[in-house]
C-alpha cells in the first residue's frame, strides 16, 4: 500500500516538475553557415573567435540587419559595407528569423520561452484584481462616461454607436459595506 502511495506520489511531483519548465535552451556552435531561428526565441552570442573575428548577422523578419559581431570590423554584405563595433558578450536579441557567419565560429545560446510563461506572469495594467488576502465583500461597478469626467453605473450588454458622441467605459472595484 505504501508503495502504490509513493509511486503515485512520486509521478504526481513528476508531471508537476515537467509542467512547470519555463523555457527550453539549447546551445550551437556556427562555423560559416546559417542557422534559421524562430521570432519568439533569444539569441545570445556566447563564444566567438577572437582570431579570425568573423562577421556575424541576424536577419529580423521585418527585413534588414542586426549586426551582432563582438568586435571592431569592417564587412560587406551585397552592395553595401558597414562597421561593427565592440559590445560585450553575451549579446542579447530577438525577433530574427535568421543568424549567419562569415568565416570563424561563434557559439549562440538560444532560449525559446514558453506561451505559458509569458501569460502567467501578464497582468494587464487596468486589470481589477481583489486579492486572495481581501476580507469583506467587494462590488464590482460598471460605469460609462461621455467625456472621461462624468461617470454613470451602466450595465453589460449590447450598445449601439451614436453619431457625434464617444462612449467610454471603465470598470472599478468598491468595498461594500
């Protein structure tokens, strides 16, 4: 009996563990080549070499380029030649669809978070929290105003537009008594 108990306990704590990984990170060492990335994914320059002091670029999806070279050199990509300057490593960035270098090697630590993180830690700024340490009772208040100065109680429901005046709404929190 005690042993199904831990067992079962003991994969419980498993799933939890799995369940609660943040993110995922992978490390890859570049020699001359490209390496496709995803938008939602960090990308930091970890290693570089320092002899050879190879170029190296980020393509975001919008187009252009982020030059993420680590040292002071001058390289031409298609008609055009640009300047790198030193930055410190590790370098961070996002957004990119693409990472490439010229020649060399660099190491990329490239950190893919999970839509779970990003909502669990989101609250919106005009969000109306009670929290759990609240006592009492607490009225929640639908309002509209016309001009963001006189506010009425209105209810939920459908609104039709009107022609020449704004409705605006707000949502707020009072402690009954």
């Amino acid at each position: 009996m005690k042993t199904k108990i831990l067992s079962g306990f003991a994969a419980l704590v498993l799933c939890v563990a799995v369940s609660a990984t943040a993110q995922t990170t992978q490390y890859v060492t570049l020699n001359q080549s490209n390496l496709p990335i995803q938008t939602n994914q960090l990308v930091s320059v970890v290693g570089y070499d320092w002899t050879d002091k190879p170029p190296i670029l980020g393509y975001p999806a919008g187009g252009g380029l982020i030059n993420l070279t680590p040292y002071l050199t001058s390289f031409s990509q298609g008609s055009s030649s640009q300047t790198a300057y030193f930055s410190q490593i590790p370098q961070i960035a996002t957004g990119m669809t693409n990472v490439s270098i010229s020649g060399g090697w660099a190491t990329f630590q490239i950190t893919t978070p999970t839509t779970a993180t990003v909502i669990s830690n989101y609250v919106p700024a005009d969000a109306i929290v009670i929290p759990a340490s609240a006592t009492g009772n607490v009225q929640i208040i639908l309002e509209s105003s016309p001009d963001l100065v006189n506010w009425t109680a209105a209810s939920p429901g459908i609104y039709g537009a009107s022609a020449g005046t704004n409705r605006f709404f707000r949502v707020r929190a009072a402690v009954s008594p």
